[in-house]
C-alpha cells in the first residue's frame, strides 16, 4: 500500500493537462501494463488507447472486474477527437490474466480497486488512479458530453504522468 501511495504522488509531480503528444520509441525496455475497471467498456479504454499512443515498447492491455459486452461508444467518440481509435477494443475479463507477470497493473474506478482479484503472477507494481464513470452522467446531452469529455481529459492527463514517471524509472536504473 505504501508504494501506491508514493507513485500516486509522484505520478502527481508530473501532471500535465489538456491534449497528450504522441511520442514514440522512448522506452529503453517493453513495460507490460494492465488497466483495470469494473465494465472495460470506457475508463480503461480510453487509458488504453493513450497509453498506446504514447510508445510501442508498451505492452498494454484492459480488462474489467465484470466486463460488458461491448465498448462505450461515446468513448470511442471522444477518444477518436484526439485521433487515438479504439474502435476495435473489445472488453475483457480480469480472470483472462492473472496468471500473468506485470510491470504495472493500474485500477481506474473504485470497483475495480475494490473487487480486483489477487495474481498468481508477479506485480512489479500495483496502483489505483480513480476516475469517475462519465456513463452514468445525468443531464442535457450537451452536459453529458462534457462529462465525457472532461474524463478522458483527466485519463489522458493521469496516464501521460504515468509514462513521464516510467520513462523517467527506466532512465534512472
């Protein structure tokens, strides 16, 4: 518990907002990431999608706790705004890899931190970066919008910080 609470504030040190830059080929190392939330129809998508956008050496993957059948299109939607498709995700169950070694295995929603399965393989890292479920905004559909448009902000925000910390870990060893 001690190290999520000190890379959750590391990872704060280097917040940036608003639209992310794709930058590729900067890991020295493939890092192998799992996000995790209850659906893996919206949140872990849309950190899926950034972190994909952000290096090829990253081996990403989502999966939820109870996962839907399908990808929220509205996320899909918003996602696609920055240029970043993720159209053909599909939502996976968390039980489809805990029998996996992972550098990081991230929770996105409070469910999913809360209900995550222990792993049989190795975690380097364990952590959980909260955000809230822009599906179950209430409103005109403008405000609905903006709900959607503010958490995949927050994420691309969050998960670059996260990949500044990694890069930054990696050039360090």
């Amino acid at each position: 518990m001690k190290k999520v609470f000190i890379l959750s504030l590391l990872m704060a040190l280097f917040c940036m907002t608003g639209a992310q830059a794709q930058i590729k080929n900067q890991l020295k190392k493939p890092v192998k990431i799992l996000l995790l939330c209850t659906g893996n129809t919206c949140r872990s998508q849309m950190a899926h999608g950034f972190f994909a956008s952000y290096d090829k050496n990253i081996q990403i993957y989502s999966g939820g706790v109870n996962p839907s059948k399908a990808i929220n299109p509205n996320a899909v939607r918003v996602m696609a705004e920055l240029g970043i498709d993720i159209s053909d995700h599909t939502p996976h169950n968390v039980s489809e890899y805990v029998d996996q070694s992972w550098d990081y295995v991230i929770t996105v929603c409070d469910n999913a931190y809360k209900t995550c399965p222990d792993f049989d393989g190795e975690v380097k890292c364990r952590m959980h970066v909260g955000f809230d479920d822009p599906s179950e905004a209430v409103g005109t559909p403008e405000f609905i919008d903006s709900e959607y448009h503010r958490v995949r902000d927050e994420i691309g925000a969050r998960m670059y910080a996260l990949y500044q910390f990694i890069l930054t870990d990696q050039h360090n060893k």
